[in-house]
C-alpha cells in the first residue's frame, strides 16, 4: 500500500519547527525550566490530603500510623512545591550563577511560610466545611461534603493558592484555582479574599475575581459574578480595586451579578437570584428581582401577567 | 547552599500533625476505611462500558469475543463495588465483629439488586440516546452521541446512582454524580426521579435537586435549575419534598429556573428561556418571558425600545 | 461466611448478556474498531504541545534539543492521528478489502492536509493569545495565559478540530471539543467559524453552536450563548444555518444570548450583559438591558425602585 505519510512527514515537520522561529509569545523553544502543571496538580492531591487527613488513601504504602504517612507527604510537598516556586520566580528570565542561589533561597523561604500557614488554613476549611453542613438540606454527613462537594474543593485550593499569591508566587497560584475551576467549574481568582464559613453550592459558573473581598458567613450560589465593572477595561486597570466588597453574613443567591470595585453590599444582606448590581446594598436589606411579566400561551388563548415573587423569594434555597 | 527546609521541615510537620489533633470534622486520622473515590471512578468507567458495550476498548486483553471480557467486567464490578459498598454502610463507625459481618451480607445483597437491575437501566438509557437524537439537529449519528455527550454521561451516571440511592447505600451515590457533575456541569442529585427518554443538550450550569420528580419525554437546556424555595432553609428541611414536579413532554429552555416543592409544572408545557417560576403551570401552557426593555446606543442618539421577543422565541432551540 | 456473589453471579451476568441482543443503537457489540477517546485525549495534549513549544515538559526523554523532540511528537500524532481517522471514516460499516483500502489512503491523506495546516492554526492561536493579554487586567503575562486560561485551551482545540471538520472528519472533531467542554464549560461547536483575536474571558457556560460565524476581535464573556431558535426544532434543521453571525470587532457580555440564523450582529456592537437577542443589531450599537426593578425590603419598610443601569455598564468588564 502507498504510504504518503512517509514520504511527506519530513517537510511538514520542516515547516512546523520553521514556524517556531517567528519569536512570538508562543514561540518559546528554549524555555527549559517551566513550572509543570503536573506537578503542581500532584500537589494540590498532596494538600487535600493534608488538610482533610483520613478520607483519601496512599495505595504506595502500607500504613500503620497514618502520622507517619501525613509526615512524608508533608516533606514531599516541601521539597516538590519549592522547586516549583524556583522555577516561577525565574520563568522566562536567563538568569546567572548568582541570582539562581539567592531565587534558591526566597524559594525555600516562600514554601517554608506557605506550610507553617497550613495549620491556619485548616482552621478556615474547618469553619467552611461547617458552613455548607448547616445550610444544605440535602448534606447526608460532614464526610460527604468532604468527600464529594465541589464548593468545598474549590474552596480548599484557593485557600492554598491564595496563601501562596500573598506570598508573592507568580503563576502557580492561578495555575492551581484554574485546576480546581476545570473540575468544578468555580472560578475563584487567588487574589480574592475570603473570610471564614464560606459556603459555596452546586457552583458551577460561579466566578469571583482578583481584588474581591468577602466577609464571614457568606453563602453563594450557582452562577453568582462578583465581578468588575468599568468605562475603559484592558490593561490599565491591572492592579486596581475592580471587584466588590461584599461584609458578613451576605447571602447571595443563583445567577446574581455583583460588579464594582465601589460597590459594597452591607451586613446581612439578601441578593436574590437574578439581581444585577451595580451599586451599594445597605445592611440587612433584601433585594429582589421586583417581578418578570411573562406571556402564557394555552391553545388560542393568551394573557399577559405580571408574576410577582412570592415573599417566600427573598429566601430561596436551592 | 543554605538549606533552610532540611532544619525546619521538622517543627512544621510536627505543628501540622498536633493540628490533626483537634477533634474537628476534618481531623479524622483514624478512619482506615474510607470509601476509595479512585474506585468509585474506575467503577463509572466500567458502568459505563457495560451501557454501551463495543463503544470502549479494553486495551489489557486480545479480545475475540467481547462477551467473556463483559462478563469479566461485570464480575470485576460485583467484586469492587460490593467492598465499596460494605465500606461505606460503616463509614465513621467502628463496628464490632458481629455487626461487620452482617454489614458484608447486607452489602452483598445490595450489589446483587443493583446488577440485577442493569437491564432496566440499559432500557432507560437506550431511550434517552434516541431522545437526543431526535431533538438535536448537530447530532451526526447516534454513535456521536454514545461517545461524546456530556449529557447522556451524566444522565448514565445518574441513573446507576439512583439505583444505589434507592437500595440505601450512603455517600457513594453522592460521590459518582458529582464526578459526573465535575466532567459535565451537570449537577444531578442521586435521589431525583427521571423517567424515560430524558434529553439534556449542552448542560452546563444545569441543578436537579434531590427531591425533583420528571416525567417522560422532558427536555432540559443549558443552565436550568429545578431547585428548592423556602422562608426557612437550613438542615430542618432535611428530607421534605424541596424541589419541583415536571410532568411528561415539558420542555424547559436554557436559563429556566423552577423552583418549589409544590410547584408542578403540567403535561405538554414549554418553559421559555430565563423564566422564573415558583407556582404550577398548567398542562398544555407555553410560558415565556413577556419582553426585555433595551437601550440602543449609537454614537450621540440613545434609543429605548420594548424589544418584544418573536412568536418563535416559544420554541426556541439551541 | 455466606458469599451470595459467587452463586448468584453467573445468572445474573447471562441476563445481561442477554440484553445485549435487542438490536438496539446501545447494543453494539460487533464493534471492534472504535475511535479511541483515550487515544484522542492524549493526541490533544501533544497538539498542544506542537501549539506552544516550551510550555509543557516530555518526561519519558532527556531533551538537549527540544527540536528533535517537537518532530518526534509531531511523528506521533501524524501516526497515530492517521489510524484514529481511518477508524471514524468507516465506523459502524463492515467494509470489503478494497474500500478498506480506499479508506486507508483517504485518511492518509486527510492527515496530511491537517498537519500542513498546523502553522496557519498557530498564526491563529498567536493571536488569540494577544488578545486575551490585551483584555484581562487580572493577567500577569502571556505565558500564565498559556499555562492556565481555560478560555484560550477551548480555543486551541477548537481549532485543531475545526481544520478536522472541514476536511470531513466524522466524530473525531467532536469528540476534541466535548473533552475541552468537559475540561472548561465551554463548548465550542466544531462546526463554528471563528476569525482570528478570539478572547473568552472565564468562559464557563458558553455555548457556541454549529453554523455561528465569528469575525475577528471577537470578545465573549462567561453564561454566553450564541444559539439557535425555531418554530420547529429537531432533525428537519441538520445542515440548516441556525446560529448567528457575529461581526467584527464585537463585545459579548456574560449571560447573553444571541439567537437564529439570521441574526447579525453589526461590526464593533456591544451587547450588554444578560441581554436577550433574536434580531439583528446594526453597525457600532450599543445594546444593554434598560433596568430592572428591584425589591429593597430593610425591616418593615419595603421600597420598590427601578435600577437604572449607569451608564458605564455599557462597558462592564467582569
């Protein structure tokens, strides 16, 4: 039979690395050193792990003392995260002798104040997991939340990340929430900040971007935005404030949109589902979509309504 | 070079570890017995194949005829889900001899009247793949449907999960439809109701809550939530009847969202895109969003305008 | 110990098998020659490798030269890329020597053409990067683009697939978008035709169907929807041009949805977020939801009051 392809490989192969030469972003041969996405996804299995020892298994080893099996994964986190870090601290750069040893040694102190902060990050996991326990009906148990939620996955490695971004890590932070974004569909910039009971449901088209600021005992729901809002947009607003500020015990609820780094939604505040906001909320108010006039059409007949919510609205739980 | 992790990474791990000592939820170091999620996965894999046989390769076997590596597949289910299972009835316990041994019959039992039911599983499944056919013109062939549908995944999904829901078994049901959910957006509660020929097209951002029930012939677009309302909330509704009832050949568009445990919607209704509905529609309806006000800005001249939406938006399909 | 298993196992595996005879579109078990989802898996990774040279590692070799590596790669996906198209061609057939054969050099051939146009699709996916890095203010630098930006790995596969589409590849290109859908929520049709500067921003829940067509600078933000609407629906619409037309130089807002075949969105419009289209919009428009009226409830007092959007919302930016 005739074989065209090994007769024509050696030009399209020619042509492709010829193509690589055109220095554009996407053209960077010699890039050696990259952080390594699966590294990185390794270690975000590592620090579930850490965090929520006892509900995942290590099939390599058989355990007697499960203390001893957290200790190696500990180290192994240590001595894997901070090579990582070296890496990222220098990506794309060329740089000499001298300043690897001193990116060698910001990397090993970076990764040894990311694990002393582990202890930390536990207790807010703690207070998260308790959260989502007392607000979903449907929870059969503690364990399953953390077995299967994945509003608690999400928020598990942005907690991390986040630690690592206040750290000043480039690149692994968001390469890490993007992973978590990819599995639960939650996309939560390491930038943000977020207090203690998070609860996050269903989640999935939740987006909640880099300069936000959340309170405790938030509660949010599928398809929130806590977004930005702006007249120019691009580049210049890098490093702004673009994000609300949303305080204590907010609840807000499926499909809302929250835009602004100005806008604040006070203490206790109910954001209904569907509410698009563009300024601030003062506490303890309830805000709803006021009604949708809607068409029904049966046979021939058809009447126009205004369908008001019910009051019951104000707290809807999914 | 200095090597700061080598002389501190023991006081951290040891922080760490006296952490794991604070009798939390997430401090459960003596749970030897976890169910294996890894398992479970690999379990769906061969539910899966099972579904569809001819569909999947086994690539570990020369395989002459497919029957003797199906009934492999089979045996290898019966083997790991049954010790799953037993697992998981005693999860968190520390039972004493007598009660595991009753736990593994009861397992035993369990697995039996969940490969029993398999053909009936297969028989739903067969109709939701010629649903899809018939309602999504970009559907090439079956096959393409078989192999690339996120939502006939997910729908396959749930219906092996909701067999393990009915037979008792905790947290695993939980833990394949949110691995469904996490490959698809598909968000399926286990302890739904779904009849024959169900369609879901697209699927992301889609909530079916636990209490849901759905008739026949019921077409589910993009983004749609069949979720609870409620002045309360919170565990008190543990078990209550949360969310709403759809009757056979509804079609619900993308953005609906229907909410209620009261709330039924009727035989034959279409559900337009983005309604918002918490009381019960009757059969035959057609129920659509009235019109949307827009402001059309072009250069200075700024117009607002009823955008009224066209007779077709009824039946809008995506 | 009474094993229940064991007895009642072969009976139960027969059933099975049984049901395997129906002759229904899920009974196929005399298909031996599938595409290979796993195998199509990883020929993505490596076309992502061949798209951004440098950004992922090769573990199985040393690399001095990554040139020698990239054309090894490239070999790889020529081989086995070939054997995958000449399994979808005639998949489902049971086809003689001869037109086996004839499949054989077609796919050969098809093979070919597709690697030949690898350059063209990275001219494409420079420019896409571009604009993703022009548009976010949350974006560090290109390569955190490369490394952790769903919206741009939708894209990436996208067109690798589409170039597959158009060279009459079965299954194949729609199996690559499913498994980006499933890693992103973003499901690109592979039939869509999209310019260069694509930019999605967060990308979860976008829905891009068959027959829409994109210029260039294109930007589309999370929830968009560019679908399909009809008095009719169903298989009478295969090959029907159902989507839109965007033109250039267009903003989509999250949430949006724009609907039918003759819908066209006029060079450099900009739809406002959660605004509902199923008509045409000209040139230079800007498009947003007038206002909603929203419910304030602080206490006993309950205000009702229309939310102007301010004008910046024409622009907002999430």
């Amino acid at each position: 039979m005739k074989d065209y392809i090994s007769t024509e490989i050696h030009d399209i192969t020619k042509d492709i690395l010829a193509d690589y030469d055109k220095k554009r972003h996407i053209d960077k041969l010699d890039v050696f050193n990259q952080p390594d996405t699966k590294v990185i996804y390794e270690l975000i299995q590592e620090l579930v792990r850490v965090a929520y020892p006892g509900f995942t298994k290590d099939k390599s080893y058989r355990i007697y003392d499960i203390r001893n099996n957290l200790s190696m994964v500990i180290e192994d986190i240590a001595f894997r995260l901070n090579k990582q870090i070296a890496i990222a601290l220098r990506y794309g750069e060329h740089p000499d002798e001298e300043k690897l040893e001193a990116t060698r040694l910001e990397a090993q102190k970076i990764t040894l104040a990311f694990l002393r902060r582990i202890p930390e990050i536990r207790e807010y996991l703690a207070t998260d997991v308790e959260a989502v326990f007392d607000g979903d009906p449907a929870a059969e148990s503690a364990d399953e939340i953390i077995f299967a939620y994945p509003g608690l996955y999400a928020i598990t490695i942005f907690r991390y990340a986040h630690v690592l971004y206040e750290l000043g890590v480039p690149v692994i932070p968001r390469i890490m929430t993007e992973l978590a974004h990819s599995k639960t569909g939650i996309d939560i910039n390491p930038g943000a900040t977020i207090g203690k009971y998070f609860m996050i449901d269903h989640g999935t088209g939740i987006v909640i971007g880099e300069t936000t600021e959340i309170g405790e005992h938030v509660k949010v729901y599928q398809g929130v935005t806590l977004g930005a809002l702006s007249t120019s947009g691009g580049r210049k607003l890098f490093n702004k404030k673009r994000h609300p500020t949303i305080e204590d015990n907010v609840t807000i609820y499926s499909g809302a949109s929250i835009l602004g780094g100005d806008t604040v939604i006070g203490k206790g505040a109910v954001i209904g589902g569907n509410v698009f906001l563009t300024k601030s909320i003062a506490p303890g108010t309830k805000v709803s979509v006021k009604n949708q006039e809607l068409r029904y059409n049966q046979g021939k007949r058809e009447v126009q309504e205004i369908e008001a919510y019910p009051d019951s609205a104000w707290f809807y739980v999914i």
